[in-house]
C-alpha cells in the first residue's frame, strides 16, 4: 500500500492542511488504521509486524532512504555504516533473525577476538606499563558500573568518583566513545540496565540489511509529519503531500527531533510525555572516515588506534574494516560537537592531520577522500542516541507510556521489551520497541 495524500487533502489543499482537526471531527472513517511516522529500524519493524498482522496502515519517512541511523554509506567506493555497526546482544536481536533469514553474511567480529590496538597520548605511544595501570581502571569502572542497578540514580562521574581519577578517566573515555557523551551528563542506573551479549557484523552494512529488510515495505519517503493531531476519536497526520488519518498513531521521531519540537502536536503533550522527554538528551558519536589509495601504514586491518589528548578528547581511528581502504574516526561527546561544528572539510583535514602524526605523514599523500557522519547536524535525528540524565533514569518507561490510546513512542529511546529498556540506544531495541508498539496499535 502506497501513502497517498487523503482525498478530502487533494480536494482541499492548502485549507485541509491548516484545519485537519475540523475535517477529521466530521467523519468517523479514518484513511487508514495506523500510521507509522518514522522509516528507521522501529517503524520498519513496526510496518512489517502491521503488515503481517493484516492491518492497513500508512509509513512516512522525511528522508529520501529507509533505515535512519542505520545508514550504509557507499559515497568513497568502500561501505561503511555511517550509523550502527554492530548487531549487540545478538542472541536475542530481532535484526540476527531477520539477517539470516534474508540470508545476510552475519560474523561474530571483525578479526575474530576483536582487533589489536595501539595506545598514544598527544603523539607518543603509551608505555607498557602506563596501559597496564589503564586495564585496571577499566576494570575497576566495569564493576563499578555493574553494581550500579542497586545504587542511587546518580551521574556515571559521581558514580566511580570514590575510586580515584584513574576510573574517572575511564569513566569519562567510555562515556564518550560509546555513549557519546560527557559523564557528569549521563544516569550510572540507566547505563547499567543496559543488555549485553555477543556482538554480530553484516560485512554488507548494517544498514544494508535495514534496507534489505524494508524492500517491498509500502513507504512514503521524503514525507515529513510536521504536525500530528490527536485531539478527535484518531489520529491526523500532516504533511506538506497531505494528511493521514488514522485511529492510532506510531511515532518513531528520533528523542532529539521530538525536543526541536519541529514535529507540532495538538494539542500539546501530557505533561507525563513532556517530562519524560526533559529527562533524556541526545548524545553525539560521529563518524569521520577517510579513504586512502592502498596504503596500510604498517597498521594491520582491524586495528583500532587510540589518541588521548587531555581528559576531554579522545579519538577512535578504526583502521581498515573488513580489509577495506579506509580508516573511520570515532568521536564523541562535547569533542564531536566541537569537530562537527568546523563543517565537513575541515572536520576531514582535522582528523586526517591527527591520523598522519600517529602513522606518519605519508597518510596526507596517500589521502582521497573524507565524509563526515556528525548526526548532530543531521535534522532528521539531532544526535546520535538517547542517554537518561542523572537522576532521570526513569524517563524511558514514562516515554513508552501511550498517549490517550491512539499514540505510541517507540524507538532506541524505548529499546526493549515487555518494560525492560536494555535494549536502548540500539538499533535491535529501536525493532523490539517498534514491533511492541504495533501489536498493542493492532488491538481493539
Ligand atoms: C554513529 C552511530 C553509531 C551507532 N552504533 C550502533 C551500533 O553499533 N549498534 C546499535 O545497535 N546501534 C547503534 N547506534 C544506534 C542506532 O543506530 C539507533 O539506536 C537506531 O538505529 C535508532 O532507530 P530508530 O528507529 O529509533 O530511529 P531512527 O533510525 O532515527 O528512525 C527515525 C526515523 O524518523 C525519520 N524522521 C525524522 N523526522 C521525521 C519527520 N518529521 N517525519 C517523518 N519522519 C521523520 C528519520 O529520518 C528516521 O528515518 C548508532 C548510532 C549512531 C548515530
């Protein structure tokens, strides 16, 4: 089923898009029964669960592709996933299931045991004997961190600061890389809930698959909703090819599109939904990747190269994924908004100056071409993911609360299932959300 502008929009133009409220109050026929806003891996899963469970329904996505943040970027002639890489949890990630029955190559890791790395602090290499003292406070942080499910909802700083600087400065390196973002800003509770397990690759892309997943799915794309109504008996959906009537409403808006506001709900948000979503920010984790000619470096594939350069700045240089002729740069938190900020082709010249005093200056030469994925300045997510703040680690469960029967959160904000949220921030918990939401949107 293809979304086409309701009949009464067409007839209506302009008017129908300025007073849907009006329209819709008058008939109790709805274009649809549910319409899913949102074309990432929670409305993708949400569609696919509408679909099989025979309901007609309505997909939208502002964008000009499927997927959201999970993005196969193919722009430097080497795939690299631009958003989610890695299948986590795999044992119990619906995208495993979905990979294998789409018969997607699925591997457990890189290299097989996760890659070497190499350690350097402003330019020099780490000392044997500096790393050891750096294993152990990571090791100290993990059980700090563990433990955290039975203590107080502070922030992950405030969490390990009883044992010393050393674990602050893990603490802090991990937040950044892997939460992207600082952790003073960051719940130690909602980080601890957060499920663990074996981590699968898609050699293809991660985004590949997503993609893969969704061909024949009936989709709207470069549809934005710029407003959702659901002050009558359902639901209206604007957007600037129409609106949508539905009795129930799926909304998968990233956490940070739903903050701009630029998304209008009428009337407004309870305030239950509204201080859920005070309680949750957007964190930054981008991706810069450059593209050499051949040239290794002396660096074997899979190797991850570690520059920290002060407590606040660490990069992240994944070197030749897949035996591919590109490096991909990680950075997160307030350095990524920093980098993200210079704009494309000075964030590329700033990392790719980075890399060559780590390999050598023969990097500049052997150079062709960079992308930056900062996420940040991407309107259609604002941010990477979504973290809980201290004290707020209750936001997740009070987002995934339906509104008035006929609208649903779902989403990484929501990752999980059957009101667990350890599945956030993922992209397999962005499908199980979605999935959820679909079947409760399917009854009655
Ligand atoms: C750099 C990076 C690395 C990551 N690494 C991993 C990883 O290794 N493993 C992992 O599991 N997860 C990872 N993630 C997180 C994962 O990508 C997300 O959790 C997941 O993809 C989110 O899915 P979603 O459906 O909730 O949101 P999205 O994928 O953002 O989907 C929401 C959709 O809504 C659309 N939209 C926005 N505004 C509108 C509008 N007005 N109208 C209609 N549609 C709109 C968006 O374009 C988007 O397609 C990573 C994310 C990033 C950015």
């Amino acid at each position: 089923m293809l979304f086409k502008p309701s009949r009464r929009a067409v007839l209506a133009g302009a008017a129908t898009l300025a007073a849907p409220r009006a329209l819709i109050a008058q008939s109790a026929a709805f274009d649809v029964d549910v319409v899913v806003v949102g074309a990432g891996a929670a409305g993708l899963a949400a569609a696919r669960e509408l679909q099989a469970l025979g309901k007609r329904f309505a997909l939208i996505e502002s964008r000009d592709r499927v997927g959201g943040r999970l993005h196969t970027d193919v722009s430097l002639g080497a795939p690299f996933d631009a958003g989610a890489l890695y299948i986590h949890w795999a044992e119990r990630n619906p995208w495993t299931e979905a990979g294998r029955a789409l018969g997607v190559e699925l591997r457990s890791d890189r290299g097989g045991g996760g890659g070497p790395f190499r350690l350097f602090e402003n330019g020099r290499p780490v000392p044997d004997s500096e790393r050891g003292k750096r294993r152990a406070a990571f090791r100290a942080l993990s059980r700090a961190l563990d433990e955290s499910q039975t203590a107080p909802d502070v922030s992950i700083v405030a969490r390990v600061a009883e044992f010393g600087p050393d674990v602050v400065a893990a603490a802090s390196g991990m937040t950044r890389l892997s939460l992207g973002e600082e952790p003073e800003r960051v719940s130690a509770l909602d980080y601890a809930r957060l499920w663990s397990g074996e981590d699968l690759l898609a050699p293809a892309g991660y985004g590949a698959l997503a993609e893969r997943f969704a061909a024949g799915l009936p989709v709207s794309l470069s549809t934005p909703a710029t407003a959702i109504d659901w002050s009558g008996p359902g639901v209206v959906v604007t957007t600037p090819k129409g609106a949508i009537s539905a009795r129930r409403a799926i909304v998968t808006l990233p956490v940070g599109v739903l903050i701009e506001e630029s998304v209008r709900f009428a009337p407004r948000l309870p305030d239950a939904t509204l201080a859920a979503l005070e309680g949750l920010e957007m964190g930054v984790l981008a991706k810069i990747a450059l593209r050499f000619d051949g040239a290794r470096f002396d660096v074997p594939a899979n190797t991850d190269i570690f520059e920290v350069r002060g407590p606040r700045v660490t990069y992240d240089f994944e070197c030749w994924p897949f035996e591919r002729d590109i490096v991909i740069a990680y950075l997160g938190g307030d350095h990524a908004r920093q980098v993200v900020g210079l704009g494309e082709a000075d964030a590329v010249a700033h990392v790719l100056d980075v890399f060559a005093t780590l390999v050598g200056p023969e990097a500049r030469r052997r150079f062709v071409a960079g992308r930056m994925r900062g996420w940040i300045d991407d309107p259609h997510a604002l941010g990477a993911y979504s973290h809980a703040l201290p004290g707020r680690a209750g936001a997740r469960a009070a987002l995934a609360q339906p509104v008035a029967g006929r609208l649903w959160f779902a989403g990484e904000a929501t990752g999980g299932q059957g009101g667990d949220f350890g599945g956030a921030m993922t992209a397999g918990g962005a499908f199980l959300a979605g999935r959820d939401a679909a079947r409760a949107a399917a009854m009655g």
